[in-house]
C-alpha cells in the first residue's frame, strides 16, 4: 500500500519525445504575477497567464487545501475576476453546480488566457486557517492557493508556475520558494509545479527578522514577522531552543526529506493564530508578544515543534486517502480516517520533541498531558462517538460551534490521538525491556535516504506492520479498541502506565492561566463543568460550553446563557473563583443568576469541592517513562 510520488524538481525543463535531430520545448508554464502593495488594505490583486487552445476551458479555484483537511478554499473572497484573450475581454461563466469551476472559450487564434482577479483577505479574525485573518498594517502572509485558477483535471505535479510578487516598500519577505530574479520593484521566483507553489507560502512585513539556524545543508532558518519591532526580540534561549529542535528531529527520523526548511513565524493581534505544516517550510501564527511574555510563550508552546514534525508526517509519508484527493486539482474530497495518525502522532511528538528541545519543560510537558486526559475524559460525546468519527468529520468538526461542544465532540484525534501514541510508545518501551520505543517506529517509517521532497502513502495496515516490525503485538486490536470503538474512558493507559497518575489540584496549572489571559475563556471544566467567555468586569460572562452531567448542567445552566451574578453579587471571574473556595466542604449551593434569552434564573450549583484543575503525580511503583521520553537524544552541548 505504499505509493511513492516524488515531488518534480522545482527548476526544470521537460523533454518531450520529437522528431530526430529536434528537441522539443518544454511547456510554458502559467504565469502568476502577485502585486500585494495593498495588503494593509486587506486586498491582493493576480494576473494569470494560462497557455490554453482554442476551444472550451474549464479554470478551477483550489477547494482542498492540503492540511486544512476540508474544502476551505475562500470562494467567497475571490473578486473582480475578468478573463481576456490578445487583449480582449472573454465572458466567463460559473458552474452552476460546483462553484469553484468557471468555464471559458478560448477564441480562435488564441494561445493563452489572461485572467485578473483579486483576493480578498478578512479584516478581522474569522475563518479558519489560511482563509482568515491573513494581513495587517505591517505584514502579510501570502498563501498562494487565494490567489491562482488552474485547468481543470491537470495534475498539480505537472502543471509549472513561474509565481512573482510585488511587496509593499521596504517590506521584506521569507518562503520556501526558489528565488530566481530580484529587482526594487519585484520578486521573481524560479517554475515550480502547482503542487509546490500552493505548499509554499511567502511571509512578507516592515519589521522583519531572519534567524539561520543552521549554515549546512540543508540549510535551516526562522523568518519572522511582526507588527513591530519590538516583538521580533528572541531571546538566545529561543534561538537556542530551535536550533536543538532541528537537531532533535534528525536524530529522531535520521532523513530529512526536504532541501532546506523555513519556519514562517507571524506575531500579531490581528491575524488568526494557528498553524498549518508545508513540506519545506510551516506557517506559525502566535500572539504579537509571544517571544516576549511568558505567558504568550506558554501559548506558543509546541506549535514550531508541531508544524514541523509534519514534514515527515503528513508530507513525506501522507494517508492516501489526503494525497489522492488533492493531487490532481485539488476539487476532489479526501479521506481524512487516518488523521489520528496524521495529526495524532504529530501532536505526540511535537509535545516529545518540546521538550526534547528545551523548548517546553518537563513541568509544563506534565501539564499538557494532564490537561489533555482531562479535557478527554470529560467530553461526554465519546459515549456515542468514536475517535475515528472525529477524524472522518474533521471537515465538520473544524467549524463546529462552542456550544454543546462536549456533546458533539470535536478534532480529538489530536489531543487524543497523542494520548494514543504515548499509550502506544509505553506499551513499547514496557514489554521490550527499555530497548525498544516508538521512536524506533517513525525512525523507520518517516526516515528513508532523505533528499528532496517527496510523498509516499500508507494506510492503517501499513502502520500495523511499521509496529510490528519493532514490537510484535496485535497492534491492529490496539488501535481498534482506542480509535475505532466507542470507548466511555479517555485512553489514559499511558500516563499510568508510564509512572504517573491522573489527580487534582486547586491550582490553577501554569498553561491553563496562560490560554486564559490571552483568550478570556476562563476554565471551570473540573470544577463546575463549565468554560465562561469574559471575565465579567465589561458586563455578563457567556457560558461557551456545559458538561452534561455535572454540577452546572445539573443545575440548569446551559450554553450560550449569560453569568450574570455569582451568589448575589456581579459576575467576575474572581468572584466566581471566591464562591468556589468558599463553598468546598459546605452544604449550600453557589447560586449562579443567568440570563437566557432575555429570561433570567438563579441555578442553584451542588458542588463543594472547590476549584479543581487535573495535575499529573508521581506513582512510585512504577518506573518514570515520561521522563525517559523526554530525554534529548542529542547531548545539549553537542552542535547540530
């Protein structure tokens, strides 16, 4: 079931079988001339030139986006569009059915469409992914996919684009791309295939930072762009930190399938904040200050880790069921069930390689652990929806809504999915004695000869087989009881098995108050089941989520009410906190006043254990595996 594809040089001529003594020329490739000069005024203005025939032309705009795991190409951004042919306009039509198609005729005696459009990016934080918020001010982040048609049914590894840009003045720039030209007024990069360009974003900004990380082929490197100056201060810590990242994740796969990498690291208030894993370089988006506060360090975490470790999986060794539905023109749906691979052990090992790195702590690796088996054993649609579900409806589940989110479930197979993988590496590491781990596993199945890019496919029985090779075990049983059954108890097998215990504390974890500060969604989830958005000093608090079952629900609060007063008194987190501390060990309830629709109640909340936040304890009848998982494996003083 392993399918290779290899990935087209990213220069190159193709040479087409001719007549003897004639050597024939290599298609022209589609020229993309980006101009976005007017990125801080949210927009992007292409100009295609597509070789084309006489006759009938369908264009299509890229649905599938590679690592958005759904149909997310903004559609609905794409303005002023007009085709021409030898400089005069042709009318174009859309599919009345698929509205990402658009049908053209070529007229006689023509060779080529010119097609103009422009991509409107949002003004503030909406969407998902690459299709949100995406320029400020000072910055923007060029996804090329907004931005390009192609012919319909062409193979992205063979259709040639020859991209170029136009950048705000003084604004600087990073991508994975070629460079082939520079001049003041323009950047020219060298023909790639579709499928390249639309992996490779550009990150362009006036206060702009490159950090090289290594000097040696293949070359490493940091580009970052901020909305100020100030916020672009890594400190030598954090460049040491990414430099042993780069370290650690070549003695963990020991091949590197990519001939240079870039981090595109953006740091802003308003742009989305996510990540999304391209073969040869990541698109990062933190918070402005996150290199400078520790609590928006906390929430970059592992997000470089994360995005990275996608280059060997998720890009070089992919589900087939993501590569054969975006290959072509990137139209077709894909098959996202082995996304508990794909995502899972990717959320697995950027937490491993974290703190392998030093870019996480040992402490703060426990904490997202703990958190993690918590926030898992208390969603309570598990009782009805298996892991795989949340994997085959990732399309959905992407854009679900706060409310009822419990109930529904949502993209679990990432923080469960690592629970999984760690399940999985400790069950390894146990039964071979210490020889063996699941490192041994990706080492083999990730690694390879390295070089340039490449895609080879797998599906689950190959997974099966990968660890089977290092552990002989009914691994096909394993994953079927954890991803595939319903299955009422988080899998946190792993965490006890590996020395530790699930417990509680009234302490709120370090990582928790860091996401509360920078999302003011204040988190009672252990305590009374519920997570309230605002912190009540600019009026009423909005209960975003209830567990079903808890004190909260029980007591008749549900989501999307409004916290208006806490035993008689105003709303405020504080407040909220108080009532919790003084009502552990008592008998009366905590009256919570909510407002629902213009109709208010007071819920009168049973619960007397105070404020309560899972914690990881040492269990001293067995062996410390967590900390021998997160032992470098490259000594801190060797050099990468």
């Amino acid at each position: 079931m392993d399918r290779i594809r290899r990935g087209l040089p990213l220069c190159f001529g193709l040479v087409l079988v001719a007549a003897p003594g004639l050597r024939a020329q290599p298609p022209r490739p589609i020229a993309l001339e980006v101009d976005a000069r007017e990125a801080p005024k949210k927009i992007f203005h292409a100009r295609l030139t597509i070789p084309a025939a006489p006759g009938p032309l369908t264009l299509v705009y890229p649905k599938w986006i590679p690592g958005e795991h759904g149909p997310s190409g903004p559609i609905a951004d794409l303005a002023g569009l007009k085709m021409s042919a030898g400089g005069r306009e042709v009318p174009w039509n859309r599919d009345p059915e698929d509205m990402f198609a658009f049908h053209v005729e070529v007229p006689a005696g023509a060779a080529a469409i010119d097609v103009a459009l422009d991509y409107l990016s949002p003004g503030v934080d909406e969407g998902k992914f690459s299709s949100a918020a995406s320029a400020t001010a000072n910055l923007a982040v060029i996804t090329w996919n907004t931005l390009a048609l192609a012919p319909q049914g062409k193979n992205g590894d063979e259709l040639m684009y020859a991209a170029s840009v136009r950048l705000p003045a003084g604004w600087r720039y990073g991508t994975a791309l070629p460079l082939g030209r520079e001049t003041p007024e323009r950047v020219e990069f060298a023909p790639v295939s579709f499928t390249t360009l639309v992996d490779s974003p550009l990150l362009t900004g006036a206060h702009f930072r490159t950090v090289t990380l290594t000097t040696e082929a293949p070359v490493h490197r940091i580009h970052i762009a901020a909305d100020g100056d100030a916020a672009l201060e890594a400190s030598p810590a954090q460049i040491d930190g990414w430099k042993r990242l780069v370290a650690e994740t070549g003695a963990l796969f020991g091949a590197r399938h990519y001939r240079s990498y870039s981090f595109l690291l953006t740091l802003s208030e308003h742009t989305a904040h996510f990540g999304l894993e391209h073969h040869e370089s990541s698109d990062n988006r933190a918070a402005e200050r996150a290199l400078l506060d520790e609590s928006a360090r906390r929430n970059l975490g592992t997000l470089l880790a994360h995005e990275y470790v996608h280059s060997w999986n998720g890009k070089f060794r992919s589900p087939e069921g993501l590569v054969s539905g975006v290959s072509d023109d990137y139209q077709a749906p894909v098959d996202s069930e082995l996304l508990w691979v794909y995502e899972g052990l990717t959320e697995y090992y950027g937490e491993v390689l974290g703190t392998r790195s030093g870019l996480r702590s040992p402490e703060l690796e426990r904490e997202a652990l703990a958190l993690f088996a918590s926030r898992m054993s208390r969603q309570s649609g598990r009782a009805w929806r298996p892991l795989a579900d949340t994997a085959v409806a990732a399309q959905l589940l992407y854009y679900g809504r706060p409310e009822w989110a419990s109930w529904r479930r949502g993209v679990d197979f990432y923080p469960e999915g690592a629970l999984v993988w760690l399940d999985a590496d400790v069950l390894i590491r146990s039964r071979s004695g210490g020889r063996k781990s699941l490192d041994d596993f990706v080492r083999a199945f990730h690694g390879g000869a390295g070089g340039a890019p490449e895609v080879r496919t797998y599906a689950a029985e190959d997974v099966y087989a990968g660890l089977n090779a290092v552990l002989p075990w009914d691994w096909a049983g394993f994953f079927r009881e954890r991803v595939y059954d319903v299955a009422p108890r988080a899998p946190i097998g792993g965490i006890e098995n590996a020395g530790w215990k699930l417990a509680s504390t009234d302490v709120p974890p370090a990582l928790v108050a860091a996401a509360e500060e920078e999302t003011e969604a204040y988190d009672f989830w252990d305590s009374l089941g519920i997570v309230v958005q605002g912190d009540g000093k600019d009026g009423p608090g909005l209960i975003a989520d209830v567990v079903p079952g808890m004190a909260a629900a029980q007591a008749g609060v549900g989501p999307g009410m409004k916290l208006v007063a806490v035993d008689g008194r105003r709303y405020t987190n504080d407040r909220l906190r108080d009532a919790l501390r003084l009502a552990r060990g008592g008998t009366e309830p905590i009256e919570l006043l909510v407002e629902n629709a213009d109709t208010f109640r007071v819920c009168k909340v049973d619960d007397h254990g105070g404020e309560r936040y899972p914690v990881l304890v040492r269990d001293p009848s067995r062996p410390d595996l967590l900390s021998a998982i997160g032992k470098p494996l490259v000594p801190v003083s060797s050099k990468q």
